[in-house]
C-alpha cells in the first residue's frame, strides 16, 4: 500500500510531546508519527487471513490447503488482496518457494496485501530480544521477495517484574530497529492492538506515537479492544492505520457472550478516517470457516459498496 501523501520525512513525522511519565523512554523532543494524510476518498481493498484457515494449513485432512491453495480461494471469492501469515509456510523456507507465491498470486490476479509475524519486542536485552528481532527482520526479506508490502507485528506483554513504561521503551527501540531495516526494503510495519502493553487504545497510541519512524503504523483489528466501547478505540486508532483486519465478533468490557461486528461502523469508522488500502477477514469464530469465510467476504463486498 502506498502512502497518499510526500514521501519527506519532515511531511511525515512531528516534533513529539510524549513524556517520560507516559513512556519512562523517550524524551519530550522526540519525533512522531503523524496520522497518515492521504488524497482522496478513502478506499477500502478487500483481502483475506490466511489465519482464517489456521486449522487446515498442513493438516492430514480432506479440508487441508497450503498456501497456494489459499491464493486460490481468494481468487475464486472475488478478494482484492491475499494476506500471508507466516506461521503457515514451510518451515525449510527458500527464495525459490517465495518467488513462487509471487508468481501465483500474480497469475491469479491477486496482491500479496502482507503477512503476519508472532513476536514479541518486550524481552529485555539477550538472546530472547536478539532472536525476535532477528525473525522480524527475515520476515522483511521474506516480504521484499514476495512483494508484499506491510507485515502485522506484535508489542508483546510485560515480562516478570516490569513496569508498563520499561516494556514500551524497550518495543519502542525494537520497533524503531526493525523499521529502520523494513523502510530500506520499502516494508511498512503494523503494530497490531493485541492484548498485552497494547491491550488499550491510548497505550498503543502512545508507542506509535514515540516511533521515529514514517515506515511504522497500526495493523487495527476490529475485535481486539475489549473496552465498553471498543468501536470509539478503533476510531481513535484508524488515522494511523497502515492494515485492517476484520474479524466478526466483537467482545465488549464485562460482556459474557461477543456480538457480531457491526460492519457498517466498521466502514464508517475506516471512511472517516480517510482510510485507503486493504481491510482483511480474519475469521475466528468457531463455525466452519469454509462455509462462513465466503458469506462474511460478501457481507464485507456488500457494506464496502454502501
């Protein structure tokens, strides 16, 4: 996806007025990330998990797909885009079976939208925080090969004895590194609200907002804040968002049972933000996603054109 907006880095970023209470890190003139200035209307790309199909990805089963396969479905369903996550490809990788991907996925009529990394950049200085940095960064390389330009990338939570403001200096210096790398390979990097120092809206801001980096923004998901009003924390997020992820459900601050996503907000939310780029399905309710993967993308088709 590309940026709307000049490409200098003045353009992009801001002098700062984070303070050490609200990171413990980063001074009070640190540059920050600005929400994103594009041109136009907002457009809304429809793409697709992989993480959808978590259950079926190298099982012994007459369900099973593999990655191809995949790139298939999201062809037959009319998706804009294909989301690759990583957890799903072989474990012996190599150029030539992401060459491959691209190559499918380019006969197929279909954009590599991005792909997803589980790491965690909470891990105090040694070899835990070298090796994740180390992942992420493969995983650049990897995206760079398959053209994909945006991988989904995790904070993590606070490790045994560490105060919340220790754990974002720390994802904030992991970030800016990784950033640093991805932006040479023209890869953005999405920091997802997923649970742990991001679980809340203004804890994520604060962190993308100490990034010095124009390469760095939000993968939103849509069922990842649990707050009373999880649509108000997504609302707050969308103008730095770089990704979607729509999953359907949605589970609010004391409530024993999720409701399904409201799909019009979710439009709504994303066009008043002026957001432009991919919104991908993950599925992760407990119906058969072959059955009720299709009937969501359409819903999606449908609230797209509304």
């Amino acid at each position: 996806m590309e940026l709307c907006e000049q490409t200098s880095r003045r353009s992009f970023l801001r002098v700062g007025t984070m303070t050490l209470a609200s990171l413990g890190t980063v001074g009070p003139s640190a540059l920050a990330v600005e929400p994103i200035a594009r041109k136009g209307p907002a457009r809304l790309q429809l793409s697709l998990a992989a993480y959808s199909f978590r259950q079926h990805f190298g099982k012994a089963n007459p369900k099973s797909l593999d990655m191809f396969q995949f790139i298939d479905f999201c062809a037959q369903h009319g998706c804009v885009g294909t989301e690759l996550t990583s957890y799903y490809f072989p474990k012996d990788l190599t150029t030539d079976y992401l060459l491959n991907i691209r190559r499918h996925a380019f006969l197929c009529g279909i954009a590599i939208s991005g792909t997803a990394v589980g790491n965690t950049f909470t891990y105090r200085p040694g070899s835990q925080r070298t090796d994740q940095i180390a992942m992420v960064k493969r995983w650049i390389d990897h995206a760079a090969v398959m053209g994909a330009p945006h991988i989904r990338i995790f904070a993590g939570k606070r490790q045994q004895g560490m105060l919340l403001a220790e754990a974002k200096k720390l994802c904030v210096a992991a970030v800016e590194e990784c950033a640093d790398y991805a932006g040479r390979k023209g890869i953005f990097l999405g920091i997802e609200n997923h649970g742990g120092i991001v679980a809340e809206a203004g804890d994520l801001l604060d962190i993308v907002h100490a990034v010095k980096s124009p390469w760095v923004g939000i993968n939103l998901d849509t069922g990842n804040f649990h707050s009373a009003d999880p649509y108000a924390d997504l609302a707050m997020c969308a103008p730095y968002a770089v990704n979607v992820q729509v999953k359907v459900e949605v589970r609010r601050q004391g409530q024993a049972k999720p409701e399904p996503t409201d799909l019009a907000r979710i439009v709504q939310l994303l066009r008043e933000a002026g957001y432009q780029g991919y919104v991908a399905l993950e599925y992760e309710a407990k119906a058969d996603p072959w059955t009720q993967v299709p009937v969501w993308l359409g819903r999606m088709k449908e609230a797209f054109l509304q």
